[in-house]
C-alpha cells in the first residue's frame, strides 16, 4: 500500500526567506506525486504534480518540488515566501494506472513571520 | 465557473441523528470523492465513485453510505452521527483519465455532540 510521510507539522519561515517542505513517500514503483495547498477555510488546490519525466517541476505560486527516487522523496520549494503563502501544504500519492485515489500526508502548516 | 460545490458549510448534529452532505461538481467529471479531514491526520478517504453508477469504500468507510445520484451528484449520509465523526469533509472530483488532478470543494465542518 502507498503511504506519505511529512515529517514537520509546523514551520515558520520569516517573509523573504527560502522555504523546503518535506515529503517522504512509499509505493512499489514510480508513482504520481502531488502537492496540494490548502488555505484556511478554503479546500485543497494542486500547486504542482510529477508523473515522469524531468524531475525538477515547476508548479503555480513560484513553488518547485524535484522528485528523488533513491531518498523516496519529493520535496517542495521556493526561494522567497510571501506572507501570502501561509497556509497548510500536503504532499499526496497516486498509483499509476488504475483508479484516481490519492493518498494524502498529514499537512505541514506554514507560518510566515514579518 | 462554481467548480465543485458542498452543502451545508456547517452542520452540528446530537449523537444518533442522521444528514446528507451534498456534493455537485459541474466540470463534467467521471469521478468523485468524499474525504475527511482530522488535526495531525490529514485527509483520508471515506468512499469513492470512478464513474456515474459505481461507489467503492476508501480508508474509512464505517459509518458511512454514499449515493453516486448522477454524474454531478454525489451524496454521503450518516445515518446515525456519532461524535467519532465529528471532522471537516471535503468532496472532490476528477476527470477520470488518469490525471489524478482532483478539484476540490470548500468543506464542511460537521460537529457531533
């Protein structure tokens, strides 16, 4: 079975600063990975998805993640937050082929400090 | 364009009664979601249809039914709340082909009591 694994609940980066965002994922082979935004009170929006290919991505917002196969990892970026982007980001899953389930991580929420 | 719409955004019910969270999506998407989402648990899905005319359990499915009532329906019921279910849902939707690129609705916090 897939899983996802985002070791930080909470970050706090001050406006400005660079961000990276954990994700650790398991599945048997490649998968489809995401990362979806959520802002408070709002429902979840993709940033940004891998399915093959290059695996630096380029998402909305100015956020990158590059897919690591041998760390099992997918972690997101971005080189200068704005206080705009505080919110809680989840990194989700997807078996290739067959049905569209995503499998979500538990959320790093995002505080910007002035 | 209004995406993916749910109803009611907030609901408290007393432990044993029963509602229906409505969900329409008017993308002319094959497949719908129902998850739920609880602090340091993220979103876990409840139960799923890939198409108009099928419905699959998710990860959590006790306690739950669902209704695929067309394609841009897709209701999901608890006939007797129980404050365990106390949580934000959230429906989502897909086209179905393999994106895997779901849009979601804006939730509803539900409270048991």
């Amino acid at each position: 079975a897939q899983s996802v694994t985002q070791p930080d609940i909470h970050i706090t980066v001050s406006e400005g600063a660079s961000l990276e965002l954990r994700c650790n994922y398991s599945y048997g082979a490649t998968p489809y990975l995401f990362w979806y935004v959520q802002s408070p009170g709002q429902g979840l929006q993709l940033l940004l998805k891998y399915f093959s290919g290059d695996t630096l991505v380029q998402g909305i917002k100015g956020f990158e993640a590059e897919f690591k196969r041998s760390q099992s990892s997918f972690n997101l970026r971005k080189p200068s937050v704005h206080w705009s982007d505080a919110a809680e980001y989840f990194c989700a899953v997807g078996a290739i082929g067959g049905n569209e389930k995503l499998t979500f991580g538990t959320g790093t929420r995002l505080t910007i400090i002035p | 364009n209004a995406g993916v719409t749910q109803t009611p955004k907030f609901q408290v019910l007393k432990t044993g009664q029963s509602m229906t969270l409505q969900c329409a999506q008017d993308m002319n998407h094959n497949s719908m979601y129902w998850y739920r989402q609880d602090p340091g648990m993220g979103l876990r899905l409840i139960y799923y249809s890939a198409s108009e005319g099928t419905t699959d359990k998710g990860e959590v499915p006790n306690g739950y039914n669902v209704s695929r009532l067309n394609k841009r329906e897709f209701s999901l019921r608890l006939e007797s709340a129980a404050p365990s279910q106390t949580s934000v849902y959230f429906c989502a939707s897909s086209e179905g082909r393999g994106e895997k690129k779901l849009f979601f609705g804006s939730g509803t916090q539900l409270s048991v009591l």
